[in-house]
C-alpha cells in the first residue's frame, strides 16, 4: 500500500511545521477532509491559543479552529508519527536584503531530529533555486542519521496564500508540486489533490517549482515599478497618470497595473532571493533590482509631494495632520480589536459609575439609594431581556451582514453596546432639558458642555468596534450620530416635563447606569479576554477609565450640578 493511500485510510498521518497564516490554513483544510493531522509550531504560546479555539492569523475563524480535530503540539517528537511532512516557515531576508534561510533551517533540523525512514519531507517556504536540495537536504541527512532518496524523499510546494483574501483561497488556488523523483512528485501530487480543489500543476523539478514561486511575485513587482516610474515621469509633466491607463487600458493586451506602494510579506521579498541566487552565480540584475529600489523608495517620494502639495496650498507644513487610506493589508488584528474594546469598556464603566450611578444617588436624595438599586436592576434585565428576545439585534438597526456572513453573532454584540451608550444618553439629555426648563440657565449650560465634552471619547470608542465588526463606515457614522441625536431627544423631554423629568432621572440615570454594567461585563470584558490579551484589554480598560473620568471632570467641573 502506497503512502498516499495510507493518508487516505487514516493509518498515517500529514504533520505541518509552522502554523501561521500559511500553515495553519493547510492543517484545516486536511483536517476537514479526514486526514489525521499533527500541526507543530515551536511557540508554545501560539499553540495554546489554537488549543484554546482561537485564530489569532484570522484565516480560518475560531469556529474552524475550535472544530478542527488538529492535533496542535509544540512537542517535535510528535512528528515521529508523521510519514508526510509539510514545512511552512517564513523566508525573511535580512538588512541587507539577503535572504534569511534561519527559519528554513531551524525547521530543517526539528524535522531532521524526528525523521523516520520512508518519509516525505515537502517544503512550502519561498527560496530561491536550490535551497531545497543544497541547503535543505544536507540538514536533514546530518539530524536524522537517514540517506534521501533511499529512506526519505523531498518534494517542493511553494505556497500561494494570499493573507486576508476570502476569494484565492488554498482550495481554489491551483497548486505547484514537485518531487526529487517520479514516484515522489506522484505522491505530493495525490496528497495535495486531497485539499486543493483547482488541482495541481506537475512541475519538472524542485528547481523549477522553487524559480516558479520566486518569479511570481518579482514579475509582480517589476511592473508595479514601471506603473511607479510612469506615475513619476507624468507627475513632472503634470498629466493625470490614471486618465492615461484608462486610455491605454483600451487595447486589448495592455496590462492593467496601477502605480502605488509595495508592502506586505512576499512582493517586496521574493525578488531578493533571485537576485541573490544570480549574484552568486556571477550575473548582477538589471531590471529586478531597479524595480525594487524604485518601489523602495515610493515612500519618501509620496512623503515628499505630501509636503510640496501642502506648501502649494499655503498650509502649514509643521504639525500639519495627513491621513493614510488602506495602512495595513489584513484584518484587524484579534490584538487591536480587544485593546480597543477594552478601552470602549473602559469608558462606559466610567460614564455608568462617575456620569450616572453618583448623580443619581445624588438626585435622588434621601432614601435615593433604593431608587438606584432598583434602577440599575431594571437597566440590566431591560438589556438581558432585549437580547434575548430580539437575535437579530442587526435587521432593527438597518445593518446586515454586508459582505461578512457569518459574523451576525458578533454584530449584535457590538449593537447591543452601541444600544446602551444610546440610552445611557437619554436620561443624560433630561438632565440637561431640566436644567434649561426650570430656569436655571447657568447650570443647565454648564451640564450641557460637559455632556458635550464627554461625549466626544464616547463617539470614538463607538467607531473602533462597529468598524471591527465589519460595518462598513457610512453606516457606522450614521448609527454613531444617531447615539448623540438621542441625548438631544432627551434634553427636550427634560425641557417640556420639568417636573415629572426632575421626579424620576434618579430613576433614569440608574436605569441607563445599569444597562452599560450589563454589557461591560456580560459581553465586553468576556470578549477582550477570549484570544489571549488579557493583559493588554486590562490596561486598555484602566486607561478608558481614567480618561473618561477625567474628561467628566473638566467637563463638569469638578462637581455635578445640583437638579433637586
């Protein structure tokens, strides 16, 4: 029985080394379709939060990770009980941008330690031309004791994930295989047909299959550098460099690059590794070098219009504010999105205790401590009840799932948070509203301003997650508004109900002070605390706090007014 069928029936098992956003999604997707997978990655933390069922890479999701019959370990010895190997470790290059095979090595020499005969060993990591058989092998011969071609073979598979891309995803993506003989490349061949969909493409070699990935994403780099230097050349003449390529784009076979910075892990990388490997065979590159320090030095170039554009326009150069449009190229980080949740929740606790739940023991008077228990209470169960009976939090909003399907369960958590700053501003705008109808101008100005004040850190805590939870941003500025047109809603209840407004806000501040404890602890600290930020949530939350509370201080100096 061949190796492949043995994958097949389960009686041996794929091992992926290195479990990043290439690896991991590899183990999954194996995984999914019945193969017994062993996923290694020597951080022991990184493993722990996979075992954990989370996805810091954000590729696959939690739900997949917590389904996953993966066996994650940090434990190389594991790997003894692989027969097919897979490597998936990163290819930096260094300051002086040649490559970094550190990774590769150190992988080489785990999968070595723990090799046993009748293995394949596939690598997946981009290298230039020869890495895998000159560099690779002669690691893996040294630790395991074992002869390649006669105990163990080696294949070369370049990976072709491209990171936070939903569409070109490893199943759809047609594969490069190759193996050190025929039997082998049939092997590797099978193997990946089990995940990839799109199929396989059966390269001559490793070489090849190793120069294939290589040049993918220089020929990527090259003619972005072109479109860069035309985008230079049209700017001197000042001619409009996109009107000019909606005009060439016309013909047929014109290629349709734009101009623009060049980042990310690969198309700034790769061509290093070529231009390295043609080095040290005695020929110096002409055309993938100019590219690369072409697009190298996009940055300085567009930094330096920026300052040439503002001194056009007679603005001033220095503390002058620019705004950078599509900074990152990934999802919001597991990380960010917890640091700024925390931090929101930072900000309601100090608007429920210092801007609420105080004042309303205040209002209430004597005997106004049952009023706020009772308040606070009611606020709680109103917010449980509302999120029980209502699941699809998002339809009332008007959000749906837009383009994130799958993500409804964390937009109603967000909406549900959103909901309590709205009503938290309700009976902080009756405040306000009382103050004006009882003729006590003064005062209810200085309520006012403070309201207005504080509620500028509100506003943007609200943004950051409504953002992270895939809302798209004029939807998010038109819900974030709608909070504030609320307190305003209240101020003229407050203004046309002095009496019965002034009767219950101890109530109402109470009532709002309870539905914001309900989701900082039921929905918000539980989430910042579930990917393994605990530390980092926590400061975020201290520092919501204290700058809430400082806010509320200047705001309303130093002591609330007195509505009796």
């Amino acid at each position: 029985m061949s190796l492949y069928e043995k994958i097949i029936n389960k009686e041996e098992c794929v091992s992926l080394v290195g479990l990043g956003y290439v690896g991991m999604p590899i183990a999954i997707e194996f995984a999914a379709r019945g193969v017994r997978v062993i996923g290694y990655d020597l951080n022991a933390a990184k493993i722990e939060t996979y075992k954990a069922g989370i996805d810091p890479t954000n590729e696959v999701g939690d739900d997949a990770i917590k389904a996953t019959t993966v066996e994650f370990t940090s434990d190389e010895t594991r790997l003894r009980d692989a027969k097919f190997h897979i490597v998936a470790v990163p290819t930096p290059v260094n300051d002086d941008h040649t490559p970094d095979l550190t990774p590769v090595e150190g992988a080489s020499r785990i999968v070595g330690r723990n090799l046993t005969k009748g293995s394949i060993v596939v690598f997946e990591s981009t290298v230039y031309p020869g890495v895998t058989e000159d560099v690779c092998v002669p690691i893996l011969e040294a630790e395991s004791g074992l002869k390649c071609g006669v105990d163990f073979k080696i294949g070369y598979s370049p990976e072709r994930i491209n990171p936070g891309d939903k569409v070109h995803r490893l199943n759809t993506i047609t594969k490069i295989v190759s193996g050190m003989d025929e039997e082998t490349l049939d092997t590797v061949a099978k193997v990946y047909e089990i995940v990839v969909d799109a199929g396989v493409h059966r390269a001559e070699s490793i070489k090849v299959a190793e120069a294939a990935k290589v040049i993918e994403n220089s020929q990527r780099d090259i003619n972005i550098a072109f479109m860069n230097e035309l985008s230079i050349i049209f700017n001197k003449m000042g001619i409009d460099t996109l009107a000019v390529l909606r005009a060439a784009g016309t013909k047929w076979n014109f290629l349709n690059f734009r101009p623009g910075l060049v980042g990310g892990h690969c198309i700034g990388v790769d061509p290093y590794y070529l231009t390295y490997k043609a080095e040290m065979l005695g020929y110096h590159s002409q055309v993938i070098l100019s590219g690369r320090r072409i697009n190298d030095d996009m940055g300085k170039y567009v930094a330096e219009n920026v300052v040439k554009n503002l001194i056009a326009a007679d603005k001033a150069v220095k503390n002058a504010k620019v705004a950078i449009l599509g900074f990152t190229f990934k999802k919001v980080s597991h990380r960010f999105s917890d640091i700024v949740l925390a931090f929101a929740a930072g900000v309601m606790l100090a608007a429920a205790v210092i801007g609420l739940i105080l004042p309303s023991l205040e209002y209430g008077g004597f005997g106004g401590l049952p009023v706020t228990v009772i308040g606070i209470l009611c606020g709680a169960l109103c917010l449980n009840v509302m999120d029980k009976a209502v699941p699809h939090l998002h339809r009332l909003t008007g959000v749906d799932q837009e383009s994130h399907p799958g993500q409804t369960d964390q937009l109603n958590k967000v909406l549900l948070f959103v909901m309590a700053i709205a009503i938290h501003n309700l009976p902080e705008g009756i405040a306000a509203g009382v103050g004006f109808g009882s003729g006590n101008t003064a005062e209810a100005l200085l309520i006012a301003g403070g309201i207005a004040l504080q509620n500028i850190p509100e506003g943007m805590v609200i943004i950051g997650p409504m953002l992270a939870a895939g809302i798209k941003p004029g939807k998010t500025f038109a819900i974030a508004l709608g909070t504030g047109l609320v307190e305003v809603v209240g101020t003229l209840i407050g203004y046309f109900a002095v009496t019965v407004s002034a009767a219950i806000l101890p109530f109402a501040l109470a009532f709002a002070g309870g539905t914001m404890l309900y989701v900082i602890s039921d929905e918000m600290i539980p989430e910042t605390h579930a990917h393994g930020y605990q530390k980092s949530a926590t400061y975020a939350l201290l520092l919501g706090f204290l700058l809430k509370a400082i806010d509320r201080k200047k705001g309303l100096g130093l002591e609330e007014p007195n509505i009796k």
